[in-house]
C-alpha cells in the first residue's frame, strides 16, 4: 500500500501507461478495472480514506498536477480522472479556472469531435425507430420539431450511459472552463442525435447558458429538445430556476412561439414543467408571449362524465403558477384572451363537432377566471341568462338532423357549466376551482325523450 510520494507517482505513471497501452482497443471495462485497482483510485477516494491516509490524501491533487503538466498525452489522463470518484472535483483542484491550460482544452475538444454513437444503438435504432441522419433543416419548422423530438427521446432510456466516460468528462471540461470552445465543437457536427446525446451529458445550467449564447440554430434546437424530452424521466429532479430561465431565454431568442407548439399543442404531454412555463409566462409579462401559450393549444371536447389522461389539468397547473407570480394587469389579459378563443371555439361549433354529453375543454381554468375577474355579477348572470333563452327555444331552431339537434343542446349545457362554476364560487366565498363539478339541469319529460338524457 502507499508509503510515499514517490511511490504514488510510480503508480500514477504506472496506471497511465497501462491506459495507454490498451486505448487503442477502446476496452473500457479494462480502464475500469485497472483504475479501481490503482493506488491512486484509493487515495482520491475521500469517503473510504482511512483516517491514518488523510493527511497524505491532501497532498495527492497536488501530486496529480505535477505529473500531468509533465506528461505529453491526455488522453490517458481524462480516462484516469473519468473512472475515479468525484471526478469534477479533482478537475477543480488541477486545472485553474483562470486560465485553464490550452492543451487540456484542446485535448476535450478532440473527443467530443471524434466520439460516434456506437454502431450496435445506432444501427437498432435505425431498424427500430427509423432514426438515422437527421437533416438539420428539418428543425426549422415546428412540425417537423415534433416528429424528430419524439424519434429522439427513444436515447433517453440509454443516456448518459452510452456516453464514454473521456467524453463526459472532457464535456464537463469545455462546459465549465470555455462554454465558447464547447458552443463551436458542437456546431461543427450536423449530426443531431449525436448533439442530442451528448447534451445528455451537459448540466441544465450549461445548456440553457449555451442555448442562449448559441447562433447555431440547431444546436439550441437539439439542446432544448433534450431539456423537454428529459423532463418526462422519472430518475431526474427537475431543476425549476433553470426551466423559468429556459423559458425566458426562448423568448429572447424569439423562439417561443416555435416552442409553445412543441410543448403545447398536447399540454398532458409534459405535465412536469407546467407550473414552471406559468412562471415563466408571468416574469415575461408580454401578452405577445400569452398569444403563443393559447394558439399553440389544440382545443378538444373532453367528456366531463368520463376521467381519462387529457390537457385540461396541465393547463390549470400552469395558469394557477401564472396567477400566483403575475400582475393583476396582466392576469386581466389572460383570462380575455382564453375566453374569447374559448367562445369562438364554441365546442367545436365550426367543424361541426357532435357532442352527446356535456363537455369541458382545455380552457376551462381561465374561463372560469374570466367569469371571476373580468366581469361583473350582473354581466355573468346576463350571459347565462341569454344561453337559457336559447336552450328554452330550442325547438324553434332547425337543424339538419337529429344529432346536430342533440349536439346543439349539449354545446349549450357545456358552455353553461363555466359561468355557474364562477357563480358558485362566488356564493361560497371560495375561489379555488374545482374542475371536477358538474351541474345538471332539470328538463322536462319531453325534452329528456328529445335530447335523450
């Protein structure tokens, strides 16, 4: 075991060389062996140093800076730092953040640009999923952006493990010493799901900062796509104040709009990020950026008297957070802008939607708002009202078959639901909305037989 210095140097040297000897064979289960086997994977093992060890163990980052600045080759040296424990926090003490040594940069660079996805996943995925080259032009439209998010996030199951630990280490290295270095090294490759992978390995602090500091289109592109696909990995923490910053970076960028249509179209898609993009949407206070959130939502006849997975909650969780972070001014324009897309929609009035029962829609959170907060009680009550006068003359309005009759009915029944929603939370003095209500109307004999309720 160690004894002296010198003897940890011989073995440092020793480890390097038999590193060196195999790297050409690319056998990462024998780096892994042999470093694990090493004095010095013992020694910088700060949890499992035995007491009697300690006051060496401080001496050995320093012998660790001594011996690198002397050997020519680094890349045995990032495989060596890769497999010991804490890796990043040996880099902290041998490289100065300062003025971090070009050849150590330099050396990251080259990996990053020479590592490939290994063939046998590449080659799977390709069968499987039809994913191969993807053409970087294909990002430009949202459209497009979907299909190629959701053929990505097939890596996601295997990231970062199919990752090279030189890699993650040398990504580490560009991401916390020259953001700049690792902003080019990825723009030089067109390879998407290459980019898509490694990002994997970027922390989501360095990826937003890349993203915005990027004018490589793609690259902020492929870099957020893996940020929204991973929010759906339940082995990762979310981390909020990076996701509010995300957020507020696309909008900069002017590339929201091109995003809300990724994330939102099907809010239940990603659920987890829903509070943060009401935050989000708050700090920004643009109506310009409530525009892109609401046209961005594809709207549906959800079915009140059946629970299934669909958007209508995600959306209140991201507009109670919206609520809680934005100006009364600002909330006013939101829940105007949701009501009016809400009644113009009109359940599906102008596809000729049929509905056969009562039905309830993405924006029933912000249209019941609306009938809280932007009208008064007497101007509520008139609107319901006005849709009881033409459900009580129903019968002197034609339609072109039975079913259009029944949907008329029903169309009137859901768009009486939010309103009376507002009522009652008015009447109970209690503005927290309770999505699941449902009121029922009391019909006569012949109106049940017509309507079939």
């Amino acid at each position: 075991m160690f004894n002296n210095l010198d003897q940890f140097r011989d073995s440092v040297k020793s480890t390097l060389a038999m590193i060196e000897h195999i790297s050409h064979e690319h056998n990462h289960s024998e780096y892994k062996k042999i470093i694990e086997n090493s004095e010095v994977y013992f020694l910088t093992d700060n949890e499992n140093t035995p007491p009697y060890l300690f006051s060496c163990n401080q001496h050995v980052t320093e012998e660790l800076k001594e011996i690198f600045k002397k050997h020519e080759n680094w890349l045995p040296i990032f495989i060596l730092i890769s497999y010991l424990k804490k890796p990043e926090l040996i880099l902290s003490r041998i490289v100065d953040k300062a003025s971090p040594c070009a050849s150590i940069l330099n050396q990251a660079r080259t990996c990053i640009a020479n590592y490939s996805i290994p063939s046998q996943f590449s080659e799977h995925y390709l069968e499987r999923f039809k994913i191969g080259d993807i053409d970087t032009s294909r990002l430009h439209s949202p459209d497009e952006a979907e299909f190629i998010g959701r053929q990505l996030s097939h890596y996601n199951d295997l990231l970062p493990d199919i990752i090279p630990n030189d890699v993650r280490i040398s990504l580490y290295i560009l991401a916390e010493y020259n953001c700049e270095m690792l902003s080019d090294v990825l723009s030089g490759s067109i390879n998407v799901a290459k980019t898509y992978c490694l990002s994997s390995c970027i922390s989501m602090e360095k990826k937003v900062q890349l993203i915005n500091s990027s004018n490589t289109e793609h690259i902020s592109k492929t870099l957020t796509l893996y940020i929204l696909n991973n929010t759906n990995n339940k082995k990762n923490n979310i981390e909020s104040c990076y996701f509010v910053e995300l957020f507020r970076t696309l909008y900069k960028k002017g590339q929201l709009d091109y995003w809300m249509k990724y994330i939102n179209k099907y809010p239940c898609r990603f659920p987890h990020i829903q509070s943060y993009l009401g935050e989000s949407l708050a700090l920004i206070n643009s109506p310009e950026a409530l525009d892109s959130y609401f046209n961005s939502i594809m709207l549906h006849n959800n079915h009140l008297d059946q629970s299934y997975i669909n958007s209508r909650e995600p959306v209140s969780h991201c507009l109670i957070t919206f609520k809680k972070h934005s100006t009364s001014n600002l909330q006013f324009i939101c829940w105007e802008k949701a009501f009016m897309i809400w009644r113009e929609w009109n359940f599906g009035h102008d596809k000729k939607d049929l509905l056969f029962s009562v039905s309830s829609s993405e924006l029933d959170y912000p249209v019941i708002q609306y009938f809280l907060n932007n009208i008064t009680e007497t101007e509520r009550e008139q609107y319901i009202d006005k849709i009881w006068e033409t459900l009580s003359s129903i019968d002197n309005v034609w339609h072109e078959s039975k079913s259009q009759q029944i949907s008329f009915y029903y169309r009137c029944a859901s768009s009486l639901q939010l309103p009376l929603q507002a009522r009652l939370a008015k009447q109970k003095d209690d503005l927290n909305v309770d999505l699941s209500l449902r009121f029922n109307f009391e019909l006569s004999k012949y109106h049940q037989m017509l309507f079939g309720v």
